[in-house]
C-alpha cells in the first residue's frame, strides 16, 4: 500500500444546531485549513437557517496562542455581519490568562462559564424570546 504521508490529516469540526443557536466544539489544535472550512460552514450554516445564536465551546482546549484568538474574533465578527451573536464558553482559566497575555481582548465576543450559561445568555438576548418581560429578576 502506498500510503501518501506529505499531507496532515484535516479534521472537520461540527457545526451543530440546536433550534435557533449553532454549537461549535473545538478540541485540541486548529490548523489553517480546518479554520478555513469552519468559517465557511458556519458562515453557511447562519445565511441558511437564519439563526440568531452561536455558541463556540472552548473547554476541550488546553493551549491557546494568537492564532486561536484571531480565529475566535474573526468567527465572532463574521456572524456578527449575518446578524448572529456570538458566545465563547466554557474557557479554562488558563486559556483566559494567556489570551490576556496575548493581549487579545476580543472585543465583542460575550463568555459564559459553560454551554448552558451561554444558551442561557443568548436566550435572554433575543427580544423573541422576552415574552412578558426580562427572563431573570436581580434581587
């Protein structure tokens, strides 16, 4: 057999919906070309369903660089033009450390501590869904 080693192997990440939200688990490392396809399906994906929401679950990875960052704000900034908010969960503190590090702030990106927290977010962001008045009462 003759088996062409030259080339990486590229994974696909999934782009999942769940009613109005897209959910995009990252794990591990990003390469360029998975990074390419990912905003493309995404970009897709939210011109297609017209969902409000998208949730980009960070907690399966362990190491971030500026690479990453730029990813997450251009994803962010993209959904952003097709009318879609963007919310990163669960981030390891970490990761948080070394973003800042970076200096990468990533202006308008929202955070939430799990995927939940983020469908959450999300939820009491969508005039749609405040029938009646604010979802949570701060006493």
């Amino acid at each position: 057999m003759n088996h062409d080693h030259s080339r990486p192997v590229t994974g696909h990440v999934p782009v999942l919906r769940l009613g109005d939200v897209l959910l995009v688990t990252l794990q591990g490392d990003l390469h360029d070309s998975m990074t390419q396809q990912l905003q493309q399906d995404i970009g897709e994906t939210i011109a297609d369903t017209g969902v409000t929401g998208l949730v980009i679950d960070v907690s399966g990875v362990e190491i971030v660089d500026s690479f990453l960052g730029r990813v997450l704000a251009e994803i962010a900034a993209q959904a952003s033009l097709l009318a879609a908010r963007t919310v990163v969960a669960g981030m390891r503190p970490a990761v948080a450390i070394t973003l800042v590090e970076l200096g990468l702030t990533l202006p308008g990106l929202r955070t939430a501590l799990s995927t939940e927290a983020a469908l959450e977010l999300l939820a009491g962001l969508d005039p749609a869904s405040r029938s009646g008045g604010p979802r949570r009462e701060n006493r």
